[in-house]
C-alpha cells in the first residue's frame, strides 16, 4: 500500500524529460491527477547548493502539491 492511499499526502518532483513517465506511473496505481513538482533539472548532477537552489525554484509547487486536494 503506498503513502496516498493511506492518505498521506505526497509529491513526486520529476525532471521535464519524464513528466509522461511520471503520469503514467500514477495512473497505473489509479492515480490520475498526481501531485507533481516539474523540474528542470536532474537532481543527480547537482551539487549541494545547486540542489537547494533548484528546490527553492519548486517549492511552491511541492507545498500545493502536500497541502491541496487533488
């Protein structure tokens, strides 16, 4: 059982490349409207500062995401 059918909120931060990916994914769990912060960036090739400037760059999206009904 995954984390929103508990009902705990979550949002998946995805690079640009996999938005499709990312959707399709949700909807095979029977998720059709995830909660997604979209990206620029691959997180993986970032240096620690980069990534929290990117985070910072997204963060809007990840609170709507964790705090408004899909």
């Amino acid at each position: 059982m995954g984390l929103e059918e508990l009902g705990i909120p979550c949002v998946s931060i995805v690079q640009e490349g996999f938005i499709a990916d990312a959707k399709a994914t949700a909807g095979a769990y029977r998720f059709p409207n995830p909660a997604l912060a979209i990206t620029p960036h691959v997180f993986t090739s970032l240096t620690p500062p980069l990534t929290r400037k990117a985070v910072d760059e997204i963060i809007e999206e990840i609170i709507n995401g964790l705090t408004k009904a899909l």
